[in-house]
C-alpha cells in the first residue's frame, strides 16, 4: 500500500487569490495545446495560421465546456438538475462529462468549419491530437483534488485516498493519465505525423480513448448517485462503447474516402487537404 | 486499407453515412439518459434506506444470537412499516437474513438492505440497482442529501 502523497490542492496564492493546481494544470495544458496546435498548423499538409487556431480554440472551449455540463446533467444526475435547474450553471461547484464535452468540441468544430470554410473532419484530425494533453493533465489534477479515485483494492500499489474512507483504492485517476493521456497522446501524435485521410486521425482518438476509458472504468469508483447501471458496466463505460463501436467504422469510412468532401463554401479560405497522395483531393 | 484500394463514396453515400451516424449516437444518447435517469431514481432511495440502516442500527453486543435475531428481526420489520417500498421491485426494502456466520453469505438482490447477525453483532449492507454490494464505508461518508 502506497501514502497518498498529500498535496495542497492549492498551488500558490497570488495576493489573497488561491491558485488551484486543477486550474493551474488546466491553464498549462492549455498553453501546450495551443503551442503544439500552432506548430503542428505550420506543416505544409495543414497551414493554419496562428490567427486561425486561436479563432478554432473559442470554438473548441465553448464546445468542450458547455458540452461537458450538458453531458453531466443528462448522463449523470438529470433528476437533481431538473429539480434544481440554477445548479446547471454553477459549473464551479463541479460535474463535468468527458462524452459531453467531445461532443461539444465535435459541434464546435462543425461550427467553426461551417463559418471558415472547412471541413469539420479535417478540423478534428487538427485538433484530435492535441486533445490527451489536457485530459491527462486533468487526471492528475483529479489524484491532486482527491476525487474521481478507484475502488477498494489491495494490491501494493493501492492508496488510502482521504476522501474515500480507510480503505485502500486503486489509484484509478494515474491509470487514466498514463492511458488517456500519455499513451493516447504517443499513439495520435505517431500516427498523424504523417499525412492521413481525412477522419482518420479524429477516428482514431475516438476508437483510442473509447477502449482506455472503458477499461480503467473497471478500475474507478462508480459515481456515488449512480453506481453500477447495467450489470458491471458504470456510466463511463456505457458512454465509451458506441465510440468503441463508431471508431473502426469511422477509421474504415475515413480510408475509403467517406469524408473527403468538398467543405461549404464560406468567407474563409478552404484548407489544403491532409489525403494520402492519392486518396481523392479536396478542395 | 488506402483510399486508392476502393472507390471514393459518391457526395449522396457520404452524407447518409453521417445521417446514420449522428441518428444512431442520438438514439444511444437518449436511451442512456433515461437508463441514467431511471438509475439514479433507484440507487437514490437505497442510499437513503442504507445510511438510515447504517445510522439507526442497534450497536454494540447482545448477550447471544438468538437475542441479537430478535432483535434484528423487530427492527426489520419496524423498517418495512416506515419504508414499504422496495425501489427496484415488489417486495421488502430491508431483509433480514438467519445467518449464524458471515453476513457475506446473504444472497444479492438488487435493491435490498440486508440486516443480519455476525458474532452477536447486528450488521447491515446494501445491494445497489444492479445487485451489487455497496461500499458502506463509502456511503457513509457521502450521505445522500434529500433532494427529490
């Protein structure tokens, strides 16, 4: 059994201002997202501006955390949020969903593409990438909080997390930066360092992250006003298997071409196409 | 698997793809809401009935088994008078189970509080929606709020 290493959920203090390491790990994985989107923008096969990706982020963060709340509300506690309809707002007090959130970057992106004239697959496979920095580092702000830990378990490795009783649990949070973070992160940023059809990069996180997540949720203390939902599987679990399911479909649909369609056109430029040298040009 | 190895779907094939796709996720969406809606329904009364069993338990030890059953078995039954309902299905909310030994060994049924008897000792857990044991420990430290 390992200690829980204790750390002060805040950081530092700036003035009388606390700094949270949650928000302080989110601030960075943001500003590495964005360098790395702006390097990435500058490779012949993507050419996106820095202008152009700070334009997408507006997009990607309304997305991520208005979807994020409306994922929480409807998957995990609709009952609770329709007899208290103010807490929706309240997106300080906590309860935020990973499957809401990809599909309000997913919107974010067709909205974005709509209005600059690109192709929503291709602003994913942009994006896709980028997209385990943050959710690993949140899994450690997560371990840092003392929240979202695993069940009860003996192995050698399990720690007695303060906020979840005496018992020793998984350390589920660090199983989830390992596989949702860095190795998702290894997997997207190999295999997108070349030019792929479109959709394949965006598939792939999905196929990726769905079957992470779908295991390390075997791992992970169900959420308490939910608990199991059906047989073994937790909510999580029930939420990754359509993209377990999705993701071959889409990688298979990606390679034959399916998304190699020419944008709407818009006020904006239409972005050079990522296609493998002869896998159908877009405009 | 390239694109060059089959032919690129026509515009009309590519956009009933993504019809189909955002039709099936929505269908899936929905059904998890309500699954997830239902669930919290039911998880939310066991909670209640587990950390009112946990909170209003007899403690300490009885003289013997036999004491501690009846004991346990006036309780239950004082229990089932205030919470007639069984969330998930017709029947008692708490049970009682005659076991001498291990309260473990109470079979599971989903949405029952089970009061028994371990070493003169009144013990209670709770199966959740799915029929799986709760985590005392952890429901104690939480106590649902009332809140429906």
């Amino acid at each position: 059994m390992l200690p829980y290493p204790d750390i002060n959920p805040v950081g530092f203090h700036i003035g009388p201002l606390p700094v949270h390491w949650y928000g302080l790990l989110e601030i960075i994985s943001f500003f590495i997202g964005t360098l790395w989107l702006i390097r990435r923008g500058r490779l012949p096969h993507w050419e996106w501006t820095k202008e152009q990706v700070f334009d997408l982020e507006f997009y990607l963060a309304i997305g991520a955390i208005a979807g994020g709340r409306i994922g929480y509300v409807i998957w995990y506690d609709l009952p609770y949020y329709l007899g208290h309809p103010v807490q929706i707002l309240k997106v300080w007090d906590g309860g935020m969903s990973f499957h809401g959130g990809l599909l309000g970057v997913m919107l974010g992106c067709f909205a974005y593409a709509r209005q600059h004239g690109r192709s929503t697959m291709a602003t994913l496979d942009f994006v896709a990438p980028a997209a385990p920095i943050g959710l690993g580092l949140g899994r450690l702000a997560n371990f840092i909080n003392d929240q979202l830990f695993g069940r009860v378990s003996h192995l050698p490795w399990a720690i007695i997390f303060p906020a979840g009783g005496p018992q020793p649990r998984q350390p589920s949070q660090l199983y989830e930066f390992l596989l949702e973070g860095v190795m998702l992160l290894l997997i997207l940023g190999i295999y997108s360092r070349k030019p792929r059809p479109t959709g394949a990069v965006g598939s792939l996180f999905v196929l990726g992250y769905g079957i992470f997540r779908f295991l390390v949720e075997y791992t992970r203390q169900p959420d308490i006003q939910l608990g199991f939902v059906m047989g073994p599987l937790d909510m999580g679990q029930i939420l990754s298997v359509p993209m377990i399911l999705a993701g071959p479909a889409l990688l298979w649909w990606a390679y034959r071409g399916g998304f190699e369609t020419a944008p709407p056109a818009a006020s904006g430029r239409a972005q050079p196409s990522p296609s493998v040298p002869g896998g159908g040009g877009r405009p | 698997m390239t694109a060059a190895a089959s032919p690129k779907p026509p515009a009309r094939q590519a956009r009933r793809f993504v019809l189909v796709t955002v039709i099936l996720a929505v269908i899936y969406g929905v059904w998890a809401a309500t699954l997830s809606f239902c669930i919290v329904v039911h998880q939310q009364a066991v909670r209640q009935h587990l950390w009112l069993a946990l909170r209003e338990r007899p403690r300490g030890a009885f003289p013997d088994t036999r004491t501690a059953l009846h004991a346990a078995s006036k309780w239950v039954s004082l229990l089932n008078a205030v919470y007639p309902t069984e969330p998930c299905q017709p029947g008692p909310a708490f049970r009682l189970v005659h076991t001498r030994h291990d309260a473990t060994w109470a079979p599971a049924q989903a949405c029952t509080v089970i009061i028994a008897v371990r070493h003169r000792h009144i013990v209670v857990h709770a199966y959740d929606t799915q029929g799986r044991r709760m985590d005392n420990v952890f429901e104690r430290l939480y106590p649902p709020p009332r809140r429906l």
